[in-house]
DNA sequence: TACAGTCGGGG
DNA sequence: GTGTACGACTGTA
C-alpha cells in the first residue's frame, strides 16, 4: 500500500527499528514501523580493533562488523571499523560495554540520536511531507516530498487538546482543569480525580488528539494526572502508543551563556506530542509554529526539539550534515586547543569590536548594521574547525566549505528569505505570523552557531575558529569606518556589527544608499540601514560622567518610533513602574522632530513625571507595577551575602516552595527586615509596608538616565573636561547580533 | 570603600 | 546533557 502524508513522530522500537507515525492525507493517523539498523565506528591500533572484532562476534545479539574508510574532519581520510547494529534501541548498552572494554580506542557516530540517522539517510526529517510504500504496517521504502528549507511547507492538520489548571502551581495549589477542544471549553474540579481522569480518557477516545499542549504540564498537571492514574488504576490513552509509558526527564540546572539555568522536569509521550507553554524554550517569543520550525531543520522530533537548549539545536543540524556528506562524528570531542603563544592569547581575548562613543545627543544619525554578522562571516568565509585560516582577508571563500558553513548557509539563507518576504509583506497577510515566528527561531540557531564554535565540548567546535569569526568582524567593522569617513561622516559610535554615523547636513536617500553600498562593497557582507535617527543620546556611565559606555543609548527614528539600549527599561529585573515611566518619557520626547524641539515637548513630560510620582506616594501604582524578578545564581544556601532575590526566595522556602538556582523570582520592596516580600507568598503584600521611598529613589534614578542625557545641562562643560575617544577591542563576543 | 550579585542580546 | 565571558551597575557590609 502507498501512503503520503507527513511525518509526525520518530523513536525506536525495541526490536529492530523504528516506530513512525504517519499524519496521512486520508486524515489517519498510521503507526508503522521501519527496519533500521545504526551504525558506530572505531578507530585505533589494529591489535585493539582485531580485538574488539572478536568482543562484538562473541556476543549474542548480532552485529555486522566491517573494515571501511571515512572521513575525519580534523586528521582525514581513516580506515575505521564499522559496527552495525540491526536494534536502534540497543545501541546504548552495546556502546557501552564496548567503550568500557575498549576505552583507548577513537569511536564515532556512537550518540546520535536516531531521528538525525533516519533524517541524513533517508532524508524524511519530522514534519517532512513523504511518501510511504507498505506491507502491513511495515515500511518497504520512504521517500520525502518536500525539503527542510521549503518557505511555505503545508502543515498537517492537527487535532489540538488543551489542559491547563486554574491557578499557577508554582504559587498556589490548582482547584481545576480546564479543558480545551476546538470550540468546547469546560472546567472540572481536581477532586474526584477519578472524574478528571475518565473525563480525559473519553476525550483522549473520541477526539484522539495529536498534540496535548498544557499550562504546567512538564512540571505539574502531566505528573499530578501520572500519579492519579497509578493510584486509581484507570487506565488512559495519553500516549497513543500503548507499549510506552509516559518519558519523563528529571529537573536540573545546568551553566549557560554565563549563568545557572533552570529547567524543570518534562514529560514526552509517543505517537501523540505534549508541549507545556510553560516549559518551551522560548515559547512565548515563537509559539507553536516556531517550535515546528526547530523540528523541521534540526530533524528532532517535535517534543524535542520545542525543548530545545541553546547548543543541541545548532549540534543537531551539524550531526545531519556530516552524516550525509561521510564525515565522522566524534564521540567525545577529539581535538583538545592547541596552547598558544602570549602574542595569541592577547589576540585570542579580543571579541566584538567596540568604539567609545561621543557622549551626548546627537542630530541626523544613521544607524547600520550588519545583517546575521557572526553566522554570515562564517559561512562567506568558510569559517569551520578544519578549515586552516590564516590572517584576515575579507575575500568571499572559494576553497570547498566546511562542516559549519555548510550546514549554516541554507539556513542562513532561508531566513533571508522570509526578513526580505516580510519586509514588503502587508499587515493583513496571513503569513506574516508564521515568517516571523520561523525566523525568530532559526535567529536562535544561528546566533548558538557562532557561540558553540568556541564551546570546548562541541564536536564541531575550535577556538581559533571561534576567534577567527570575531577577527573578521572587527576587521568589517573597520572597513565600514573607512567608508564612511571617506564620505564625509563621523563616526560617532561602533558597536561589533554595528555603526553610528552623521555629517554635518542632514543625509538624504541617496547618501544613505552610497553609504549602504561602499560598506557593502569593502566587508563583502550584507548591511541593513537600522534606521535614521532625529536624534539620539549615547550616555556617559553613572560612575563617571566623563566616560562613555559602550552599550547604553536611546534614540529616536524618524517615523517617531523608539530605539532604547542598556538602560533600566531594557532589564528585565526592574520594577515595571519605573520602565514604564523611562518608555513614557521617550514616548512624549519622541514627539519632537528636532533636539530643538525637544524644549517644548519638556512641560508634557514634567506633567506626566509628576503623575507618577504622585501616583506612587498616594499608593495608587497597581502592585503588579512594583514586582521585580531576579533569576536565583545559585542554591539558597550557597548565598554569602543574600540578595533580594535570595532573601524572597527564603521566605517561600519557609512555607515549603523550594527555589532552585536558576529559577526567577518575583518580589516587592518592603520597609523593614527582610525587606522584601516574595510575590509568590500566599499572603498578599501589604500596601502600608512597602517601601514607597526606595521606590521613589529608583524611579527618580530611571528618569535621570533618561533626562540628564537630553536636558540641557546648566553649566556647559569645559571643553577640556570632555572625555579622550578610545578605540578599544574588548571581548564582547556573545554581542553576536543577527 | 570593597565585594557580591545580577543583567545584557533581538523582535 | 553541554558556552563557567566580562563590563556596568546596584546593594550590602
């Protein structure tokens, strides 16, 4: 029998291959299965590889032994002996009583995950359209009908269930759940379970939902239905395969990007996915279409791939490609950094190119940037772990490309695609969500590229590679300073991919397209105009007003709308009051067309400066407006001096909510010891301990930032009091803008 | 004043 | 399952 239709689910079988399941075109859902055999590879002494040969013959469960070439990226073309093992899912054990007995040996493709095999050898990856010739529910030969990189994939109809509690479980116990299906909504108390329970088994009957999507699913609802079906003894179809219990995974926390993160335990089912909103790696920024994206190019099945942390995405994508092209997969990372001579290791600190900027507020100010600068370099120069550099020349590659541009540039490419799509795409156009969403996350992808070249672990990762790709950026940079000051402007700030610049007349179209297209020429690498500013400030530190800071600034476009960086507003930490204020202030500021302008605009903003202050001392500022929310750095007790955050979180903890490091906590100010009073305490806060007056402190502190840059100030400074303008390269390579 | 703790990026 | 920057800034002792 011939089946089309799109892949929805992938995981082994437990006896020699793969489970699949199958959206149809005819509307069923199809559980088949495929043989497939995987196979690891070692390399090493002959001696050890004859033994080894031996070991695997000797053991029961076959495995097909053979002598074979392939490719290792960093030492060539080696004789390896291939070790293929008809039962997927019992790779694991095998490779490890092999790595055990024979732990001197180099191994290969040895962890893969089995959806990025099937994907590199079959070319069907999740979601993919395909077409499937059957024998019962036997798979004979698959082929796929569309590519990963397709802009407009038809999806599958899905069938959606919603479950959500009627409470945040992380602050109060739930009373009920609410049920969603298409139109129907309803809520059911959480005693008796019995009734939540068979309530869910009919739904899961009749409706045979594909995708369970939850409000705390992973941390609460999906183990508090798991341990009810235990303790009742009903039996419920959550997974739609009945041979598999739900897969759980335990919390943990884990250092990333320079600081603790926490992710709670999950809950995966078979043949039907469960996603908590809650529990998805940036599910609010992208939602379901984004997360079905991440499956799409990395080839993880779906409930994966929505769970994505930031490196396994980009590894993902990598492993497919060297599978395909017969490149070899590290088991553990072969290559350890060379050591380097003090010369390199100055160099090797260097990251992203920053400029001082002139303090001040500036008129007439064009903003550029380069466009996906870290991934764009690496794939226009052929930036990868085996790819031998030396010095920087901005000469577009035309050497064979590397393991990582090679699996970046489609990607790259593809999202291009969908910025330029968007950019003349009309608001009503029902695309435009699902672009934006897809580019949000293949941005994720591209921009972890750049950040897992440097990683020491990565099987693809090589710090010179890593350097190299912040090497080419600064050299970019430089060559757009040139241009630019060759057409008369002044450089008034840089910062890693991108650049400030104004003349002494207002610029006009065609000055700006001059300016786009000598930049463009001299880098080799894609600019985009940020925006011309009426006017914007670079503010000096809070420390000392006579020295620049390179990332703190806010402006205004010329269609009146916003830029803002590095102040109050822009963290998350701060109390929604006070950015709201700073964001209230831009607004009315905005509306000057001109720094001269800005005088008379001044009265407005007194007027609603003072209504917030008002608001706050008469205690009318919504408590919502005063939470702050700080991440936990580390386990409670591990704090020496406690920080708010600290000390809310122990205040939880007295009536049994634990906070793990990573975790955000939400608190207010209040007067007295402890100060603080965790938002997620039973008790609400009481208005008449708050701390009005440190709130006030720092609300006039964020209007300062805003005003001091923009106010004329009463005595003009002595010329010579102004700073010194440095050109100064620091690391500041996670500053990887796309 | 010194040190400990937190955040950033884009859209 | 995986990036242990680095500078600016704030709060506490």
């Amino acid at each position: 029998m011939k089946i089309s239709g799109w892949l929805f689910d992938i995981y082994p079988n437990m006896v020699n291959g793969l489970t699949l399941w199958l959206i149809g075109d005819d509307g069923q859902r199809h559980c088949l299965q495929h043989e497939f055999a995987v196979r690891f590879y070692a390399a090493g002494p002959s001696a050890q590889l004859r033994a080894l040969w031996k070991f695997l013959e000797e053991r029961e469960e076959p495995v097909k032994l053979s002598r074979t070439e392939r490719r290792d990226i960093y030492t060539g073309k080696i004789t390896v002996l291939a070790c293929e093992v008809p039962n997927p899912a019992a790779l694991r054990d095998l490779f490890q009583q092999v790595s055990l007995a024979f732990p001197d040996l180099t191994y290969y493709d040895a962890d893969i995950h089995l959806a990025l095999r099937y994907a590199a050898e079959t070319g069907v990856f999740p979601l993919a359209r395909c077409e499937v010739e059957t024998l019962g529910n036997q798979v004979q030969a698959i082929q796929p009908l569309d590519k990963r990189w397709e802009l407009d994939p038809v999806a599958p109809p899905m069938r959606i269930l919603s479950l959500a509690p009627d409470d945040d479980p992380s602050c109060r116990t739930p009373k009920g759940i609410i049920f969603q299906y298409e139109r129907y909504s309803y809520r059911l108390d959480l005693e008796p379970a019995r009734a939540v329970l068979v309530n869910l088994r009919t739904i899961l009957e009749r409706f045979d939902p594909d995708l369970i999507l939850t409000n705390h699913g992973d941390t609460w609802l999906i183990p508090w239905l798991a341990s009810k079906i235990k303790e009742l003894g009903i039996s419920i179809p959550i997974n739609r395969d009945p041979a598999y219990q739900i897969l759980t995974h335990k919390e943990h926390t884990y250092f990333s990007y320079g600081k603790i993160v926490y992710r709670g335990q999950q809950s995966q089912f078979f043949g039907r996915w469960h996603l908590d909103k809650q529990n998805t790696m940036l599910w609010s920024d992208y939602g379901l279409d984004g997360a079905l994206e991440m499956a799409r190019v990395t080839c993880l099945p779906v409930q994966e791939a929505a769970r994505l942390s930031p490196g396994s995405g980009i590894s993902a994508m990598q492993f497919v490609t060297a599978m395909q092209t017969g490149i070899l997969i590290p088991w553990r990372k072969a290559q350890a950094e060379k050591p380097k001579t003090a010369l390199e290791l100055i160099r090797a600190d260097m990251g992203g190119m920053v400029y001082q900027p002139t303090i001040g507020l500036h008129e007439n100010v064009i903003g550029i940037d380069f466009v996906s600068m870290y991934p764009g370099i690496m794939v226009h120069f052929n930036i990868s772990p085996e790819v031998q550099r030396s010095g920087v020349a901005l000469e577009p590659s035309t050497e064979e490309p590397g393991i990582v541009p090679q699996t970046l540039e489609p990607l790259l490419k593809k999202r291009i695609a969908y910025k330029t799509a968007l950019f003349d795409m009309p608001k009503w156009d029902d695309r435009r969500e699902k672009y934006k969403a897809r580019s949000s996350a293949e941005k994720w992808l591209l921009v972890t590229c750049f950040g897992y070249l440097g990683y020491k672990n990565a099987r693809f990762g090589r710090i010179e590679s890593h350097e190299a790709v912040t090497a080419y950026g600064r050299e970019a940079l430089l060559r757009a300073k040139e241009a630019a000051e060759e057409l008369g402007y002044e450089i008034l700030h840089m910062y890693v991919d991108g650049i400030w610049v104004k003349k002494a007349t207002k610029p006009d179209a065609d000055d700006i397209r001059k300016l786009l297209e000598d930049v463009a020429d001299r880098t080799g690498l894609p600019i985009a105009l940020d925006g011309m500013y009426r006017w914007v400030a670079f503010l000096p530190s809070q420390v000392n007003a006579k020295v620049p800071v390179a990332n703190r600034y806010f402006g205004v476009f010329q269609d009146g709308s916003t830029k803002v960086r590095g102040i109050e507003a822009r963290r998350r930490d701060t109390a929604p009051l006070l950015s709201k204020t700073q964001m209230g202030i831009l607004e009315i500021l905005a509306k000057a067309p001109d720094i001269a302008a800005i005088r008379k605009v001044m009265p407005e903003v007194d007027r609603f400066i003072d209504s917030k202050v008002r608001a706050l001392r008469d205690g009318r500022v919504p408590l919502e407006d005063l939470v702050m929310r700080q991440r936990l750095s580390r386990e409670l007790e591990a704090y020496r001096t406690p920080s708010p955050a600290a000390r809310a979180a122990q205040q939880l903890a007295e009536v049994g909510k634990t906070m793990r490091a990573g975790q955000s906590i939400r608190f207010i100010i209040t007067r007295g010891k402890p100060g603080v009073h965790a938002w997620d305490l039973p008790a609400e806060v009481d208005r008449k301990s708050i701390d009005v007056q440190r709130y006030q402190t720092l609300l006039y502190r964020a209007i300062r930032t805003v005003l001091d840059a923009v106010v004329p100030l009463e005595k003009p400074p002595d010329l010579f009091d102004l700073p010194v303008r440095i050109e100064m390269p620091i690391k500041t390579d996670l500053m990887a803008v796309c």
